[in-house]
C-alpha cells in the first residue's frame, strides 16, 4: 500500500489570486487550484527555468481559464467540475 504525501497547502496570496479569477466567472476555486497544482507539477516535470513555477502554473491556470491548450490537457477536470 503506497501512501502519496499530502501536498502542501498553496500560499495566501496564490489563494487570493485563484479566488479573485474565480469570481465572476463559470469556473470555481477549486477547480482552478486543481490545474494549478498541475501547473506546478508540469514545471517540475521539465517546465522552463526561465520563469518561476509560480509564473508557470498561474501561467496554466490563464491558458485553462482562456480555452487555451491547457484546457484540452486538463479536460479531465474540466469535466469534473461540469458533472455538478
């Protein structure tokens, strides 16, 4: 049985930002935060050292939020968060 660590929690004002992009729109908080975190894994995953992962993953959450490629990538959760 293989336990995953649990991830650590994303800072306050990534929070904020993902809350604020959240608003107003059909997309919820957690949703985003989900394609952050991918984001985030994509750039350890051999993402580009000419930006932050920060930058990379908020980078992810815009391209989703737009249409973008992103959304084709994470259609999975896409569809997650349309079920409801």
């Amino acid at each position: 049985m293989s336990t995953r660590p649990k991830a650590k929690p994303l800072n306050a004002s990534v929070v904020k930002a993902l809350k604020k992009k959240a608003e107003g729109t059909k997309f919820k908080y957690g949703e985003l935060a989900a394609v952050y975190r991918k984001g985030q894994g994509a750039y350890l995953g051999g993402g580009s050292r000419n930006v932050s992962m920060a930058a990379w993953a908020m980078g992810r959450v815009n391209s989703y939020m737009r249409g973008d490629k992103a959304r084709t990538v994470d259609m999975a959760i896409y569809k997650r968060y349309r079920k409801k």
